[in-house]
C-alpha cells in the first residue's frame, strides 16, 4: 500500500522547508487509488510536502464486504526512504528483495528502510481480519543514512500510555523499539470521547491525521479526509472527540533539507531520481534494487517528466 506519489501529490522541483509557528492548517487529502483500493493522501501536498520527516501518508480505506478489488501492489522500488504500515483491521502479506516475507495485522507495525535500493510488494490477506484500514507512512531520510543499506522490521506490543481520555501507541519515537533516523514521532491515538491533553515537544512541528470519527482541535472540527497542521512552538495538544475516534499524531525537528519525491523515490536532485528510473527499467533493478519473490507481476516506472528521453 505504498505510493506512488504523483506529480499533483509532489511537483519535481525543491521545495524550502518552512515550518511554522502554532497554527491550524486544515488541508483536503486527495483522494487516489493504490492497488484497487481507495486511499486519502494526507502528504504529500502542494502547500506541505513534509512535517518532520515524514513525507507521506495515505489513509487506507475501511473497505467495505463487497469490494472485489483487494490491494494488491506486485515488486516496485523505493530508496532514501523508510515505509511505514500500521493497521487498524485487515492483513497484509510484505515481501521484500531481502528475503522477507512478513504477516502484518493490526497492532504490529512493519518498518522498511530503503536507503540507496530495495523493492518489495504487498498483497492483502483475503477472508481474514475485517475489512482492510489502516495508514501507510513514509519517512524520508537524512543524508546520513539515505545511501545506506536497505533493512526490514517488524515490531509487536509497542509501548502504550494510558492518559486521560486516550490510549497513545508509540509506532516511532516515543520509546519505539523502531528504527528512527531522526528526531520524530509518531504516536497512535484511540480516544475514548471527550478531552485528552498530550504533550509535545515544543522545537518539533506537528500534523494530526484523523482515520476515525471526528476531533475539535483549535475549536474546529477534523473529520478523516483532512490534514490537521499544527506547526511548531507548542508544549501540549488539546482535543476534544464526539465519541470514540483514532487518529495518528506525527511530528518531528524540521527536517534538514528540501526533499524531491518521484513516483516511489525521495532524493535532493533529478538526476539521482533519474538515476533510480533507470536502474530500475534496466535488466528489471535486479542489481540495484534485488528480486521480489512474488507472484504478483511487477511495477513499470514511469519517465520522470524531465527526463531527457520523455516524451
């Protein structure tokens, strides 16, 4: 349930990092679909390409008992990136050129970092586990790590807090046993109804996605279908929920510097995103991005728009 990113999502051209002091932004999701499955993508937008590291979010589904078209994403590619699914219902099937092939249910989290290449594919798990919903996040990484190797985890019983009027569920950051290769978070909220006050840390920059039911933050209403912006400089979030809701809390320093995003790519520059569209067109990204043992049929790339054999 990873990407791609289009054009509309995330133009080719750097963009400055601009956090901003607290504020509300409330932006629409664009509404896409990834392997027959209907998604809303949270990030990346026009107006807000990253908050922290994180530069992606699509909220999957629920899908519903007479959908026929079950996510199913054959070997693609990703680098200088780290893909992030967490469930609320549903199962899914990772494979990975690694070697991985791992079950993901609600309540684990699967963590793959790509660095300079992996490829992977995922298919979702038919007759079991309710309908399929749940988020896929992508992290982007530092220069520290981004050519690095490629790595996969898979984490159960993440640390949870109770406070008051919410279960918070540590996915990264947090006392996360989960790799993080910068300073972020991102917390799981399963609010009970009512107000919950949580605590933030004041340098960072923080977004809200909500998955499910609605929250008052700031004195208005944020239903799933919308990124809630809070900016930077606050010591603590306050919301207030209808009824029962969940939602996903990122958050992070800003990160260090402007990121390009290409189909399933993040880099500082066209020509290495150029770079990954041939390795993987050419003799199918084997030496680059390994072999998926899938089933599935694999991924075309298409030609980044600037690129000098387009069109």
């Amino acid at each position: 349930m990873s990407g791609p990113v289009s054009p509309g999502d995330s133009p080719p051209e750097g963009a400055a990092v601009v956090p901003a002091p607290p504020v509300l932004e409330l932006t629409p999701s664009h509404a896409t679909v990834v392997g027959g499955v209907q998604v809303r993508r949270a990030l990346p937008r026009r107006s807000r390409r990253t908050v922290g590291a994180w530069c992606f979010a699509d909220h999957l589904g629920p899908t519903s008992a007479t959908d026929v078209d079950p996510l199913d994403i054959g070997p693609h590619p990703h680098t200088g990136l780290a893909t992030v699914t967490w469930l609320l219902s549903g199962r899914l099937l990772h494979t990975d050129s690694l070697g991985t092939e791992q079950l993901v249910e609600p309540g684990q989290l699967n963590l793959m970092t790509a660095g300079l290449g992996v490829s992977h594919a995922e298919e979702q798990v038919r007759g079991t586990g309710g309908p399929l919903h749940g988020l896929q996040l992508w992290v982007a990484q530092p220069d520290a790590t981004r050519s690095g190797p490629p790595a996969f985890e898979h984490h159960t019983g993440l640390p949870e807090e109770e406070l008051p009027g919410v279960v918070t569920t540590a996915l990264l950051g947090g006392g996360s046993p989960a790799r993080a290769d910068t300073a972020l978070v991102g917390l799981d909220l399963a609010l009970h109804g009512g107000p919950a006050a949580l605590p933030l840390e004041r340098a960072h920059e923080h977004a809200l996605v909500v998955l499910d039911g609605a929250l008052a933050v700031d004195g208005q209403r944020v239903e799933p279908g919308r990124l809630a912006y809070l900016g930077t400089g606050r010591e603590e979030l306050v919301v207030d929920a209808d009824g029962p809701a969940r939602a996903v809390l990122l958050g992070g320093e800003p990160f260090e510097a402007p990121v390009l995003m290409w189909w399933n790519f993040v880099g500082r520059t066209r020509e290495e995103l150029s770079a990954a569209y041939e390795a993987w067109e050419a003799d199918d990204g084997v030496e680059r991005f390994g072999r998926v043992p899938s089933d599935l049929p694999r991924v075309p790339a298409p030609a980044p728009t600037w690129y000098r054999g387009h069109g």
